[in-house]
C-alpha cells in the first residue's frame, strides 16, 4: 500500500500560486498513474488533475491552463504548480492513484485563496 504525505499549501491572493507537493512511500509508486484531488467546504472531493506514468496529463475544466501536475520518478513526489489561484480554489487537496483510488488518504493540505 502506498502512504501519501500531500504539503505546500497556505494562504494566498487571489491571482497568486502555489506549488503542492505530494511524497509517495511504497512500491510501484513509478508506474502508477496519479492524480491530485480537493475537497471544497460542504461539497464532496473532487478530481482535479491526473499525470501516467509517462508523463501524460489530463485535467478538470475548472483549472485547465491554470495548473500544471509533474512527478519526479526518482523521488517518488508529484507536484500540482496552480497559478491564477481563485477563491473558489479554497479546498483541500490531496494526491492519491488515479483515475482508480486507493482507500488510504492522506491528511491532505490546505489552499486558502482570498478575495
């Protein structure tokens, strides 16, 4: 079973940027296809980004053009760089496998956008 450690959230204007960062333990982290996910207040968690093993990407309507998701391989991290950050992007954000999840989550980071 992976464990997953997601950091590298805060508070930030509207407009600004974060970059997430999401350290995978375990075996086959490297040929797993993974993904970033975020759970607004009140709403249920919600897929944001995928990234193949490959390298090829795929992402939500709602941040298309505004982040990007990498992974480093040879540390077993994936990245999510969200740029153009809007209030609606508050949430918390989490990394898990993708599209098909494993049942273990971490404690997920924070993203706090103000208007």
């Amino acid at each position: 079973q992976v464990q997953l450690v997601e950091s590298g959230g805060g508070l930030v204007q509207a407009g600004g940027s974060l970059r997430l960062s999401c350290a995978a333990s375990g075996s086959i982290f490297s040929i797993n296809p993974m993904g970033w996910y975020r759970q607004a207040p009140g709403k249920q968690r919600a897929w944001v980004a995928g990234i193949t093993s490959g390298g090829s990407t795929n992402y939500a309507d709602s941040v298309k053009g505004r982040f990007t998701i990498s992974r480093d391989n040879t540390k077993n991290t994936i990245y999510l760089q969200m740029n153009s950050l809007k209030p609606e992007d508050t949430a918390v954000y989490y990394c898990n496998k993708w599209p098909i999840v494993s049942p273990g989550w971490g404690q997920g980071t924070q993203v706090t956008v103000s208007s």
